[in-house]
C-alpha cells in the first residue's frame, strides 16, 4: 500500500495533534486520580463509611459503583 505524499504532512499532523490530544488527557485523568485517591484517603482515616458499612471499601461499592476488588485496591493505595 503507497501512501500518497501529497497528505502525508497532513496526516502527520494531525496524529500529532491526536496524540498530544492523547498525552494531555492522560495527564488530566492522572491528576484526578491521585485527587480521588487522596480523598478515599482522609474520608477512610475520619470514619466516613462507618455508618451501616463494613468498609471504606463496601462503601465506596454502594456509593460510586466501583467492583468490591476495584474499591479495596483504592483503599489499599
């Protein structure tokens, strides 16, 4: 298959520009997450889910839908 060489700078920079796109949406999600993460944290340590739930973790199930497994790893870090 030939490429044509007339849209090759286009089609360069437009995947460029998708994978910056890419790189930069990543980083967001990072930074939420460690966000995230470091309020399970505090509402763990202050007994937030202490009333009715067994854990942070069964919590955080009920409360923002995550899988058991899912919820105990977040917990855990």
């Amino acid at each position: 298959m030939e490429l044509h060489t007339s849209s090759t700078p286009g089609l360069y920079a437009e995947l460029d520009r998708l994978g910056d796109e890419i790189a930069e949406l990543a980083a967001h999600l990072d930074a939420a997450t460690a966000h995230l993460l470091d309020l399970i944290r505090e509402f763990d340590a202050r007994g937030g889910w202490n009333n009715g739930f067994r854990s942070c973790a069964a919590w955080l199930t009920w409360r923002v839908g995550l899988s058991p497994g899912a919820a105990r790893e977040h917990v855990r870090v």
